[in-house]
C-alpha cells in the first residue's frame, strides 16, 4: 500500500473515530469499533493520538458485558478553544468556546457610524484581543478563529464581499486576522454560521437535511445536508431573504422587488404596522410592536399574525424545493414566536402540497437563541478538526 493512501486512511479513521466520539460519547473503544467498522487495535491506537493532542479523555467506567468494566471516552472539553466572531448589521460579538460550546469570554462592541473597511477591521481585532485577555494563561489551547459575516461573504479568500446593512465591501478579513494573531481563520456567512451553531450545540442528533431560517435585519438561512454545509454551484444556497413573493413589491437591499426579505424583517414589520395602523409611533420599532402585541393591543397582535402567515409562505417554499427533515426558526423576529407560529403552523397545514408535508413538516423554535451565530462562527473550526 503506498504511504500516502496509508496516512489518508489514516486520517479518515480519526475524523471517524472523533466524531463518534463527539456524537456519542462517553462511548468505549470496543464501541467506537463495532459502530464505526474500524478494527479495534486502529481504535486504540488513534485514541491514544486524539488523547496526546488534548482531544480526548478518558471519563467513567461503563458497564461490564462479562469480564473488566471498559474506560469510556469523551471529548476533553477543555483541552482546546476557539474564537467565534460574529458581525452584525450593528455590533461585533466575540466569544472563546471550548469543543462543546461552553462560552468562557464574551465581549461585543458597536460597529462606528458610517464604518470603513480599516475601521471595521480594527474594532473587531479590538474584540477578539479583549477575549483573549481574558484567557491570557490559555491562549495557547486557542485552534483558530470563525467569522460570521452579515452579507456577501467570498469562502476561499476570507472576503466580505458586500454588506447591504453596513455598505462595506470587499473587507479583507481572513488576511487581516491571520496576520494579527498567526492563527487560521475561516469567514462563512452569518446565517450559513448560525445553522452550524444550531445543528452542532442544539442537541439535535444526526438529522440528514437541517435547515435554519434567520429572521432579523435581514432575511437567510443555512442548509446542512449529512452533517455539511450546502453552498450550491454559485455559493447562493440559502439566500431565501431574496426569493421573490411578489413582481411588483418593495425595493430589497439587493435591489430586486419583492423579496421575502421585504414582507417578514424587522423593517418589514415596522413597515407594515405604520400603514396598518394610523396613531403608530415615529420611532416604532419591531420590538415595540412585540410589546405592544404582548400588552394586548390588537392592531399589533394582527400585524404579527400577518407576519406569521408570510414566514409560513417562505416555509412551504423551502419544503417544496429543499424539503428540510428539521427547520429551526431564529434571529430577533422569532423574539416574537408566541404570536407567529401558530399563524405559521396553520399555513404550512393549508398550503403544504400532500397530507404528509401538511402533517410532518417539523418547525421549532431556535434552542440557541441569541448566541447560535456566534456559537456557529466558533464551530467553523470545529467542522474543518471533525470532518
């Protein structure tokens, strides 16, 4: 066999074995054999590998199927960290995670009015010095760093390519950070990230399509098929914020009419409540309409069932052209979940094509809430150590 089939072999065995590992542990190496195929003197002798380079540990005794109790295995959580950036429309959060999304450092800052590229680039090396401060005896366990970027965001070169929310362009920002703190970096679109940080740190298990939906600012989502990040041949899958409802609608950011994007963000929602509603506030945002809607006030609680029934209309899109096993709904619109998805439910039950989808389409609330993103931009290293 030549050595290089050998090492990549090799290195096929270890994902496996980590990953089993990760899925199922505290899981024994006679387990780990059995359930991954892979013979159990290979398991032993990678485990002995992941355990040296702080990957592994060994927990508790299992139990005994006749003969010596086994040693399980488990990752070492906090054998090595990473950094999770995310870059929204209006602030940089940075956060250090261990390998199963226990956040030891958190810091976030307001991006500057009117930012420019060098700008931007400076505060969010600001951010991520200011959470490594805080593990300064630790740095070293520090594997890299992930990036959540709102917008158009170029994979291989690390660019952001475009943000409609903050106007930037072409940000140089893998070549930025690696040069400032000599660790690898990966850049992935905000809402690509999120998915990762939903399916990985959701206690979701396997699910072969899992798709997040975010809803906020703006409108994406993120699509993972066995365990991967779908991009599709132009990096486009997901961009459900810019598939369009209506020929004639409002103007998007992307300067089409009519996208989605238009009929359920948070400016959509502001947008719809003042011509819905004549005495509404100047300064109404999407979350006092929520606060309105939970003080009972009807005008608002009818803005956002009519909300509800336009995100359906985007689900039954995506179920039948995608058809997810699992859609997870997050972003600060789902703040609002308590009134838009009973509207959303009723919708996929009217308008899903057979009884099957109107019955079995699976839709749920974010289990990560507020930190998915930022838990997913940390996880964009963890896929690359995983798979």
């Amino acid at each position: 066999m030549l050595r290089g089939t050998f090492q990549l072999m090799k290195s096929v065995n270890k994902t496996a074995i980590l990953n089993k590992i990760r899925l199922a542990g505290p899981i024994s190496r006679a387990d780990i054999a059995k359930e991954t195929g892979i013979t159990p003197p290979t398991v032993s002798t990678i485990v002995k590998e992941l355990m040296a380079e702080n990957l592994v540990a060994e927990s508790r005794l299992g139990k005994s199927k006749g003969g010596r109790k086994p040693t399980l295995l488990l990752l070492k959580e906090d054998g090595s960290y990473v950094i999770g950036v995310d870059a929204g429309s209006k602030t940089i959060k940075a956060i250090v995670s261990d390998l199963v999304g226990h956040v030891l450092a958190r810091a976030e800052v307001e991006i500057y009015p009117h930012s420019t590229n060098e700008a931007f680039l400076e505060q969010m090396t600001a951010v991520i010095r200011t959470v490594l401060s805080e593990i300064a005896d630790q740095c070293e366990k520090v594997l890299g760093i992930g990036v959540a970027m709102h917008g158009v965001v170029e994979i291989e070169s690390g660019i952001s390519l475009y943000s409609s929310k903050t106007g930037l362009r072409n940000v140089p920002i893998k070549e930025t950070l690696e040069a400032a703190f000599d660790l690898p970096v990966t850049v992935e679109n905000n809402s690509r990230a999120m998915a990762i940080g939903e399916y990985w740190f959701g206690d979701y298990g396997y699910i072969q399509r899992f798709s997040v939906i975010n809803i906020g600012r703006g409108v994406g989502s993120g699509l993972i098929v066995n365990d991967k990040l779908c991009y599709g041949a132009q990096d486009l899958t997901g961009e459900i914020g810019h598939v369009s409802i209506s020929l004639d609608g409002d103007v998007c950011s992307c300067g089409n009419r009519g996208c989605f994007e238009t009929f359920v963000s948070g400016d959509a929602i502001v947008k719809r409540a003042k011509k819905m509603i004549q005495d509404a506030p100047d300064d109404l945002t999407a979350e006092k309409v929520y606060a309105f809607a939970k003080e009972g006030k009807t005008d608002y609680i009818h803005v956002l069932e009519e909300t509800g029934k336009l995100i359906g209309i985007g689900i039954i899109n995506l179920v039948h052209t995608v058809n997810p096993d699992q859609i997870v709904l997050g972003g600060g619109v789902m703040k609002s979940a308590d009134f838009l998805m009973p509207q959303i439910q009723q919708t996929i039950r009217e308008r899903a094509l057979t009884e099957k989808a109107k019955a079995e389409t699976k839709v749920v609330i974010s289990k990560i809430g507020d930190d998915a993103t930022v838990l997913g931009a940390a996880a964009l290293l963890l896929t690359e150590l995983f798979y």
